[in-house]
C-alpha cells in the first residue's frame, strides 16, 4: 500500500460509534416499548443493513412497512432485486394503502434523517405530505446521527414533531 485515505463523518468526536448490533437491540428495545403506537424510521437510504434490521424486527412484531421517500422506494427495490434486502412476504405494503392499518400495525420507513427540506420526514414535520399526517400516536425514530452542519434544520424538524404531539427518538 503506497498511500490509505479514507473520511469519516465524525472523526472529531470523541470515542467510539455504537455498532450495528447495538443499534438493533436499541430498535428491538423501541418496537418492544411502542407496541400501540405507529413507527416511523428514518434512516440513510443506502444504509441497506440498517433497513434490514427494521424490516426483520417488523416482522417479528408482526407489522407492516412502508416505505417512504424516493430514494428509500428506489434504493429498498434495487438491493431487493439484486438480493441484498430480504422483504419477508406479507410485510411490504403500499403507502396509499396505510390509511387501512391500524398504528399498532404499521412502521414507516422514510428518508429525512439529516433534516433535508424536501425529505418526506421533513414534509411529514411541516404537515406537507398527503399520506402520512404526524399526531400524538406516532412515535418517531432518527437513526442516524447529525451530519456537521445538519444540525439546525435536524432540530427543526425534531421540534416541529413534538408540536404535533408525536414522541421522537434521537442521538440524545
């Protein structure tokens, strides 16, 4: 090797990130303590493993799953065609069709996670998105962690949540 580069997100900080085991205890622990409230994750798009990890505990839980925002819609079919999500049968619904499932029976698996202004979490945030209206039955997780300079428009749309009477889960 002549030369090793590489970049990350958070070299600033102190410590270590929590791995990707972690991670699904804490969501297991979160679907387990929400079992009348709708979920709604989001999360990066390309973060295949961390979409695997809400689809699998969706269907321990015996919930549906939707997906929401283009990105999540594309990347979510693409790895499936090319085998790298497994859809269990029977989970993947449509979100035209969620106004028909009870909140207890539901979680949405949307984009947004970085507080981009046209996400659908976002949009969702600022009452924007015809198919999915935040209340106070909604429990909301971002997983993911604030990228540098995301902060602000993040706890934009983290406080918009809470005005709609919604529980959000967060880094903090």
């Amino acid at each position: 090797v002549l030369l090793f580069m590489c970049e990350s997100t958070n070299v600033e900080r102190e410590g270590y990130s929590m791995s990707e085991r972690v991670v699904g205890e804490t969501l297991d622990k979160i679907f387990a303590s929400n079992l009348k409230r709708r979920l709604i994750i989001a999360t990066f798009a390309s973060n295949v493993y961390r979409v695997q990890q809400i689809l699998n505990l969706a269907s321990k839980y015996k919930r549906k799953v939707a997906f929401l925002g283009r990105s999540m819609v594309n990347v979510a079919e693409t790895a499936s065609k090319i085998g790298e999500l497994y859809i269990p049968d029977g989970v993947l619904v449509d979100i035209d069709r969620i106004k028909n499932i009870q909140d207890k029976d539901l979680v949405i698996i949307s984009t947004g996670s970085q507080g981009e202004p046209m996400s659908a979490l976002s949009r969702m945030a600022s009452d924007d998105f015809n198919q999915v209206k935040i209340d106070h039955n909604d429990t909301i997780i971002i997983s993911a962690s604030p990228i540098p300079g995301n902060e602000r428009s993040i706890y934009n749309v983290i406080n918009n949540l809470y005005r709609k009477g919604a529980e959000v889960v967060y880094e903090s």
